[in-house]
C-alpha cells in the first residue's frame, strides 16, 4: 500500500512516500517556517510523488496542540501555539487537492505508534513514548491503539516539584511558567545555562536537574498510568549520560513502593531510548494512513 506520510515538527517538516518499512531514510526534510513557505514546498514534493504513482491516503503527526477527533470541526486544526502563524492551521485545508483520506494524530502520538507497534514497545501493552527537545509532548498506546479523551495527552504540562537549587525556578513556559516543558524543555536548558545539554559536563548541576524533572515524569505516569514502557526520544535525550540519571532518581524517588520496578534491570527495561529516532513520528503517520485501508 503506498501512502504519503508526514511528521510536522516545530523545527522541520518530514514528508515520504511509500509504506511504513519503506519510508526510513528516503523521507524530504523541510524547514518549519511559515505556513504558507513550509506548505508550498511541501505540496511541490507531494505533487511530483503523486504524478508518478498515486498514493491512497496522508497519514499525518503534527506538533500541537491539534484537533485529533475525526468527528470534530476541528480535525487537524493546530490549537494555541507559540509557533508564530500556525495557531488555527488546518490540515484538511492545505491537503485538500489530493482528495485522499487523511489520519491526523499528533508527532508524539505518531512515535508512539512507531515505537509500541515495533520499535523499542514491541510487545508490550501499555506505552508511553514521551519527547524532550523544543517543547514536551507524550503518547499512549494500548493495545495497538492510541489513547486520548477528549483531547490528546498534554504530559509536558504536568506539574513537577522544583529542585531547591535551580537557578530557573520560574521556567519558561508561555502559559504556566514552572511545568514540566518549563523546567526542562530545550529552551528552558538554554535560557537557564546559556547552551545545550550535551555541552555541559555529565556531573553539571543541568544535567542532575534534567534527571530530577524527568524523574518525576517518569514517576508520575508509572503511578498513574501503570505503562510496561516509557520510551523518551527527542533532541535532549541525546545527552549520553541522561538516560541512566533518569533511571537512577526514579528509583531514589519511587523508595521501593513498587518492587516489581526496584532493580536495575526493572528499571533498565521500564524507561528506554526509542528505536526509531529521528523518523520515528515519520513511522507512524504511515501506519496511520495505512489503517485507512
């Protein structure tokens, strides 16, 4: 089955046509600017993969806030964003020549899919995949399926107890200041320490207060969420010495409530580095439209 699949970053635009074994390392990659230059250089490449050989359905990720509900007004319509232009974009709108069906989800969402149906998820039940880098974002998948109310997952925007020796405790976030993104997203990094993560020392005050927020995270969607894995991709966890902080104060803050999530190996097999970074959101847009069939 070919389809057109699209990941719509904050920072770059991913499109591929194909099928979802196909589409890794053979995808377009376009910077995130305005809509109107992002979309017309988007449709350009569209166009020429469509006159070749038609494709049935878009399957489409998009950074949000988005209208995921198919049977809303406002299906693929990006919500309130600090990305300046794309508030009340509409996906529908700017696909429409192609008269194909579309399935919209959010990126994060999108690499959930990916990442539960065969990445570092495979087998497991319950998934959470959650991306640290421009913003914060989360996906669940159960089943197979992904998981949302009447709205998607908003984890970035969880509240979080602020380390007594941030420097930052106010955060950066536009809307609540001190929440999860606004502690630990990649402009709170570099607003806070003047840099990337990856620059500072592994024994860095930054890199030991990324582990502390994370931590938390990971905590409170164990609780809540009682997942088999949580998954955490995007550009901040490229930090070499992050993931293992983060597994370390889980088990400092959890103080063997669980026991089954005590040991290393529990915990080694609970929080986990995707296996599809970057195209991991490009992945499952494809498994979306192809579930159009």
């Amino acid at each position: 089955m070919r389809v057109a699949a699209i990941e719509g970053g904050g920072t770059k635009f991913l499109a591929a046509v194909g099928n979802s074994n196909t589409i890794t390392g053979r995808y377009t990659r376009i910077a995130t600017t305005t809509p109107k230059e992002t979309f017309s250089l988007l449709l350009d490449y569209l166009r020429t993969q469509y006159k070749n050989e038609p494709f049935s359905a878009i399957g489409i990720g998009s950074f949000g806030p988005l209208g995921v509900d198919p049977h809303s007004g406002n299906y693929g319509v990006i919500g309130p964003t600090t990305k300046p232009h794309w508030s009340q974009v509409s996906y529908p709108e700017a696909l429409g020549e192609f008269q194909v069906p579309l399935a919209i989800t959010t990126d994060v969402n999108a690499a959930a899919l990916a990442e539960a149906t065969s990445g570092a998820g495979r087998g497991c039940k319950r998934v959470i995949y959650v991306t640290v880098g421009t913003g914060i974002g989360g996906g669940f998948v159960v089943n197979g399926q992904l998981s949302h109310g009447q709205f998607h997952p908003e984890m970035g925007h969880m509240r979080v107890t602020i380390h007594p020796d941030d420097p930052m405790p106010d955060g950066f976030c536009h809307f609540h200041g001190n929440c999860l993104e606004g502690l630990a997203c990649g402009p709170a990094i570099e607003k806070r320490w003047r840099g990337h993560l990856g620059t500072l020392d592994e024994n860095h005050l930054g890199v030991k207060l990324q582990a502390y927020y994370l931590a938390q995270m990971c905590v409170n969607l164990l609780l809540t969420m009682t997942p088999d894995a949580i998954i955490l991709g995007g550009g901040v966890m490229q930090t070499p010495s992050l993931l293992p902080k983060i597994r370390r104060e889980l088990q400092k803050l959890m103080n063997h409530y669980l026991p089954q999530h005590s040991s290393d190996a529990a915990v080694n097999a609970l929080i986990k580095a995707p296996t599809y970074a970057p195209s991991a959101g490009l992945i499952g847009a494809a498994l979306l439209a192809e579930g159009l069939r």
